[in-house]
C-alpha cells in the first residue's frame, strides 16, 4: 500500500485546529468538510489530463480535462462532467 503525507501548512494548521479539544462541534465539522476538500485536490494533483478545445464567449483556446471524467459513460451523472 501506497501512503502519501500531505504536509501542507494550511492542511496541518486545520488538522491542529480539528485535534484541539476547544473547538466547537460547528467550527470541526467546517474543519471537516475543508480538509476534505483540500485533500480532495490533493488525491487528483497526478491525475491524467487531456487538451480540448473550447469555445468561449469571446474567442477559440483550449482547456485541459481530467482524463478519467473525459471517458465516463453517457448514463453517467453530468455533474461528473
């Protein structure tokens, strides 16, 4: 098994506020929910991205999606796209 140390200073200082016995039940569950997502950006920093083009309102240029969401199947939820 694999293990990866995410040694972030702004994941360590919510993961000592989340340890403090202090804190409120409101403010751990916000805490949570912020170190999940910043994880979450984390967990995919090495995920496979591929170059489209794009149209935007006002000119052509291209974009980069993740890979793995490029390919879900068309009975997949659209949120995941």
């Amino acid at each position: 098994m694999h293990l990866y140390v995410a040694d972030h200073p702004l994941i360590n200082h919510k993961l000592t506020l989340l340890r403090d016995k202090n804190t409120p039940s409101p403010m751990f569950r916000q805490l949570v929910d912020e170190l999940m997502t910043l994880l979450a950006y984390e967990s995919t920093r090495n995920v496979r991205v591929e170059t489209i083009d794009v149209e935007t309102p006002i000119t052509k240029t291209q974009g980069q999606v993740m890979a793995c969401l490029l390919y879900t199947s068309d009975a997949a939820d659209d949120s995941l796209r």
